[in-house]
C-alpha cells in the first residue's frame, strides 16, 4: 500500500493528509505540539470576500469536509467589517478535536508530539525522516506542511522576540523544515522594507477581559470596532504585518476585535497599556500570544521553491503546502494547497499525470499567479490572499470572485475537475 | 530528548552558555550565533540566541558574562606513586564543588606565581564535601612546576565538563552491564565514572592495569563500591584477550579510561569480538584554555569536521588519529 506521510498538523497538512487518504493511500501525520491546526488555533476567519469562491471551489472538487466542519462549528455567520464582506468566523477554542475525529475517521493516523528533525535522502528522494529520539519513519512520499513560523531565534533577529505564541516552541522544540533539511534552498519573503519574514497579523484577548457591554456587542454581532485614539495609531506597522488584507489604513485608525471563541484583535501587537486606555478594554489581557504587548511570531522565514502541481523543486517524492508552498496568508488558502498537495502525492506513487489546476478557476488562478508574482523582489515583498490586497484585485479583474455556489459548480465541472478529490486513485 | 542533541557541546543549557565563542558568532550549536541567516539549531531544550540577547542587556548594567572562576587553594600530597604520579587534595568553596559532582569534570592548575600559560587541565578523580582529589604526573614543563620549591598553593580555574567522550552514554545508562578498562594514570578519571554508574544500579567489571604509574591504586576504593575488580600486569599482553572474551557477552556500554593507545585496543578488541557496543572513553586532548578559543584542541572527524575537544562530545571512534 502507499504510505504518505505528511510533515506537519495545520490546516494545510491536515488537507493534505486528507485528499491523500481520500485518493487511497495509507497515511501518517506528524505533528511537533500536541494540537493540530497550528496558527489555525489562532484563525477563525473564512468564507470573507475571495475565499468564499475558493471554499466552494474546494467543496466542488469534493474536498469540502474541512470547509463543512467549519461550517458546523461556526459562531457566526456573514458578517462585515473593514474591507471584508460575508466572513464566517469558527470557533477557535472547539474546532481541534472536531479535525482530528474526522481525519481519525478517514484511517489517518494522528501522531502528535512528533518532532521531524531530519531526513535520510537518497539521490533525489527522501527515504524517510527521524523523529526527535531517533526513530526513522519511512515512507514512499512525502508532504512538507511545516509552515514557515519560527523558532524562537527567528521572531528574535527578525522580530520582536518570542511572544510565547500558539506555535510553543520552548516547549515542544523548533519547527524544522523537510525541504531545507534535503538540502533545497529556500525562499525568503520579504517585508516591505526588504527586511526578512513577517509579523503574524493578529492576537487574541481574553473575551472575559472585555468590559460587560463589549463582550455582549461582540458575541451578538460577531465583530466590533473601536476607534483608536489618535495619538496611538501607527500607520507604518503596517507594512510589516503577514496578513496584507488587513494592513489598510481602517486597521490604523481602528481596533477590529472579532468573535473568533476569543476576542480576535487585528493588530499583530499592541502596547497592554495603550489598548487599556481604550474604553471597554480598561481590563484587558491577552490570550494568544501571551506577550502580545510586545510582538508576534515571524513568518514567511524558508519556503520551498515549488511548481504549480506542489512538487518541491529538485526533489522527486516531496510536496509541500500553506505558506510553505508560497507567500500566501489564510487556513482557507492552507487548505486548497494542502488538498492539491495531498492527491498529487497519491500521483507520485501511481506514475500518474500531476493534477494542475486550471486557471480558470479561482484557486489554480490564485497559485499560478502568487508562483509568477514571486519570481521578483518585489513579489516577495508581498502577501497573498484570496481574501484582499493584490490577489484579490486581481481575481475580481478576471471575473473569478463569484458567492454563487451554483456557478462555481458550474466552472469545476467545465474543468473537469467534479468531486477529483474524492476519486479513490489506487 | 536525542542525546544527539545533548553531545553537540558539553556547555549547552548550563550557566556558562552562551559562551565566549557565541559572542564571537562561532557558537558551535546555533545557526543564527554562527552567522547564518535562519534558525537551523536541533533543539538544546532553550535558545541560545535568546541567552546571548539577555546576556547583552545584562552587559549594559555592568554585569559581565558567566566565566569559569579562579580560586586560590593549599593544597596537600595525599600519596606519591614511583617517581612522578602525586595524588593531590585540597579544599575549594561549596559552589565550585557542588558543580564539579557533574560526570567529566575537569579544572586547570598552576602555581599562583606562574604566568597564566601554565595553566594545564587535570581530571577530578573524588570529590567528598568541599575535599578534591586530582592525580598529576610531575613530567611535563607546567605539571611539575606545581610541586618546585616545596610550592603547596594552585590556583584553580573552573569547571569544565568534557572530559569524557560519550558522557550522555554514562549519564543515561541504568541497570546495565558494564565493563571498565582502566590503566595508568587513567585510573583516577576512571574512578568517579563508576562511582556514578554504580548510583545508578549498574554492575560494573572493572579490567585494571597499573601502566606507566606502575601502581593499581584504584582497585580497593573500586570493590568497596561492588565492583568485580580483575588486575592485569599488562592490558597489552593479558588485558585484551580477557576483554574480547567479556565482549562476546555484549555488555551494554563499555568505559575505557586511559591513554589513546588504549582507547585504540579497546575499539579492535571489540572488532576482534565482532561486537559494536557503545564506548565512552576519557578525554586526552591537549588543552590549553578550555574555553573553545585558543584551539590547540582541534581535532578532524571522519565526517570532516573540525571539533573543539574541550567543549563538544563524539564518539572517540570517530576521531581522525594524529
């Protein structure tokens, strides 16, 4: 039988190990912490703007199962808020075990605590990796989702130091990366000063921190904004910030706190005492990350140079997904490159034709486009989301952003592509 | 955690790191201290980096970085074997003696008068209390300044730790069966290994040959503690033939302490008895600062690397002989 081991537990490596037991093939995820979805624990937010079309898309070639459990695990529904159109926010704190019953339930191994921390290469392929402890598993291919965040010495030297984020590096040891430890040089984005990396774009506040009046509003409508007093704004963290869709000039001049299970701040930091001097946040305190006065995790730090079907480059049996595979910001963008990843792995192993996804559709469109944007500096300056910014111009300027499930159907099964996800392939 | 991890350098995750050698960006451990532009470390259980970003902070409030301390001792001849070989004790403070209890310990020595340069590094052989016990040879140009002129104070500058290769081997090893090899002056670093794998419920064989000291002199202390002591004239002439036949019963780790050219024997002892066991073995590089800078301890490896031997663990296999 195909053995597909898939490096890393966030959403991307949790789609890929998906489509891949999908499509057949035995399959092992490893996981560093003892959580999956990764800043995904962190996230929340879906179906906003383009990435409506990507999850129906998804839905459409029949890897939807992800996009459904969010759908049923969600606090709310279509709401708005600067920039932002029909979001759905899931709830943070429950959507972990929901994942993990469902890849359970596909045969997915879930190996949790997992450290990868080398690989045995020979010649162009990887025979199998090493746990931390020295144990070797093989594998007949493999999926490199370990992202792109940390360790600490990366949030140190390009950022404000370790913030204690999601990610827990002190205490479940660094993430290391599958394509850099088989000898493939990385790509490093850029932030918009040319220094290395980016700032995760968000934190999260204790809801129980915000005053009675606040938290009702929150939990009511989903979303709150509060002015930000203007001897406090700062325009230039902008650029600096990994989610481009959120650095706009309303995230300057406002606090955007969204109701993601916990009170989603759309700042990558902000001083406790200046956010206290804003009223109903008198007593606030964060949750996620626990210093998140001072700073983020640091992203975009080594991704792996890879063509449009997923395949890492040099490499024979290596695939890589989320924002390994590109600049690209969002579990929603995770997901569809981590299904992509996942079934042409299954490929691999069958000698078959990868599948590359057209640019007729929203997603192949988005990967194709986000490969080309950074064979530049400039490209790599840049992030990309189907949710805003530069992508998302882009995608309403080729007709592509579309909320009307029935058409987007309509275009997956003009391309040939209804329900490919769930072709058993072996 | 890998005990790959823990031998890349015998200073990680203890106070004396980062060192000298991260503040000059040649950390032996993290990428980031080695000049490289991203994180590439395995894992010492904390981030260097982030010691070394404190460690400057630190620096501006005139606190200056954690370095091996000097202190200045009486020091007693507790025995003379033959001509040379002086067993020494003396006193040092609580706190140094508290952190050379750690398996591989080591300290240099001079006489206070003496410029700095004839500083030379000596194993602890026991420690009890505040009390340490060292074993010299009085044969090169520092060692025997210590006993001219009826000289009975050293400054002692410490700790230091690598003074057995394979030392996570020891450290981890529990219910075991194991063999120690042990000649000449080899004797007393020898000594506190067992000692500390005794603690720890394994049953030790001990194989003992007196070499150039001419005397077995940890033989008694060995039985006190249990161990099965074997004493040979030779290791050369009778000591390898027992130890291939011991071999063929694969103990679980074997100890050998000594010179070199033992560490050799054992290894084709253990090719003669077709077995590959793990092996720590005492530390013979010659040193000067025991700091990771001078460099008079590099030594090539197999896998072409060049390794500080004061500061960073292999197997002693492994090392390219001069």
């Amino acid at each position: 039988m195909i053995k597909v081991v898939v490096v890393g537990g966030g959403w991307a490596g949790c789609a890929a190990a998906l489509a891949a037991a999908k499509a057949g093939a035995q399959v092992l995820l490893l996981e560093r912490t003892d959580l999956l979805l990764g800043t995904g624990l962190v996230g929340g937010i879906f179906r906003n703007n383009g990435r409506y079309t990507g999850a129906e898309e998804a839905i459409a070639m029949g890897g939807g199962d992800l996009f459904v459990a969010m759908d049923s695990n969600r606090r709310h529904k279509n709401i708005n808020f600067p920039g932002h159109n029909h979001a759905s926010l899931y709830d943070v704190v429950t959507m972990e075990p929901i994942i993990k019953k469902l890849l359970e339930g596909y045969g997915i191994q879930v190996e949790k605590k997992q450290r990868v921390v080398h690989v045995q290469k020979y010649g162009k392929k990887i025979q199998g990796v090493f746990v931390d402890g020295g144990d070797e598993i093989r594998g007949d291919v493999f999926v490199d989702a370990t992202g792109t965040a940390g360790p600490m010495g990366n949030c140190l030297t390009y950022g404000n130091g370790c913030a204690m984020c999601i990610m827990r590096c002190p205490s479940f040891g660094p993430r290391v990366s599958l394509t850099g430890k088989a000898q493939v040089k990385e790509i490093m984005g850029l932030k918009a000063d040319g220094s290395f990396g980016a700032m995760s774009g968000s934190c999260k506040i204790s809801k129980d921190s915000l005053s009675k009046e606040l938290k009702i509003k929150l939990e009511k409508d989903g979303v709150v904004i509060l002015p930000v007093p203007e001897r406090l704004q700062k325009t230039g963290s902008l650029g600096k910030k990994a989610c481009t869709q959120y650095a706009i000039a309303d995230y300057a001049a406002n606090l955007v706190l969204l109701d993601t299970g916990h009170a989603k701040l759309m700042t990558s930091y902000f001083p406790l005492e200046d956010l206290r001097t804003i009223p109903g946040l008198e007593q606030a305190r964060y949750e996620d990350p626990y210093a998140g006065g001072i700073g983020n995790s640091m992203r975009y730090l080594g991704m792996a140079p890879c063509d449009n079907a997923l395949k890492v480059d040099t490499m024979e049996n290596l695939f890589c997904c989320g924002e390994k595979s590109a600049i690209l910001v969002g579990h929603t963008e995770a997901i569809l490159t981590g299904l992509l990843a996942g079934n042409n792995a299954v490929r691999y192993c069958l000698d078959m034709k990868y599948l590359e996804l057209p640019r007729t559709l929203a997603t192949g469109d988005f990967i194709a486009f986000v490969h080309e944007q950074m064979q530049s500096e400039a490209g790599l300056r840049m992030r990309y989301t189907l949710s805003g910014a530069l992508y998302f111009e882009h995608m309403k300027a080729m007709s592509l952003y579309s909320t009307n499930p029935a058409e987007i159907k309509h275009r997956v099964k003009n391309a040939g592509l209804s329900d490919i996800y769930n072709v058993c392939l072996v | 955690m890998n005990n790959n991890n823990i031998s890349q350098c015998i200073d990680m995750n203890s106070k004396y790191c980062p060192c000298l050698l991260a503040a000059a960006n040649n950390c032996i451990f993290c990428s980031h201290l080695k000049g490289e532009v991203i994180c590439d470390c395995n894992w010492s259980g904390r981030c260097i980096l982030y010691e070394q970003h404190w460690q400057y902070k630190k620096q501006d409030g005139d606190e200056s970085q954690t370095l091996r301390t000097e202190e200045e001792v009486e020091f007693i001849i507790k025995e003379r074997f033959g001509e040379n070989t002086l067993i020494l004790e003396w006193n040092v403070s609580p706190q140094l003696a508290a952190e050379l209890t750690r398996i591989g310990s080591f300290v240099f020595l001079r006489q206070p008068s003496d410029p700095h340069y004839f500083y030379f590094p000596v194993n602890i052989m026991s420690i009890q209390g505040n009390t340490i016990q060292v074993a010299i040879e009085t044969i090169g140009p520092k060692s025997k300044r210590i006993v001219e002129g009826n000289n009975n104070k050293l400054l002692i500058r410490g700790p230091y730790y690598n003074g057995v290769l394979g030392a996570p081997w020891i450290d981890n090893i529990t219910d075991g069966n194991i063999i120690l090899v042990a000649g000449g002056i080899g004797q007393a670093p020898g000594f506190p290994l067992v000692s500390k794998l005794m603690r720890s419920g394994n049953k030790v064989t001990a194989l003992l040959a007196p070499g150039k000291v001419g005397q077995i002199f940890i033989a008694k202390p060995l039985e006190e503690l249990g161990v099965t002591v074997h004493q040979v004239s030779s290791l050369r002439q009778f000591g390898m033939t027992m130890l291939r036949e011991w071999l063929a019963l694969t103990p679980d780790l074997i100890v050998s302490a000594g010179p070199d050219e033992q560490h050799y024997g054992v290894i084709a002892a253990m090719q003669g008895a077709r077995v590959n066991i793990p092996m720590a073995a005492t530390n013979n590089a010659r040193m000067c600062c025991g700091e990771g800078i001078c460099g008079s301890c590099l030594k090539k490896t197999r896998d072409h690397k060049m390794i500080r031997m004061c500061k960073q663990q292999t197997d002693f296999s492994s090392i390219i002989e001069d």
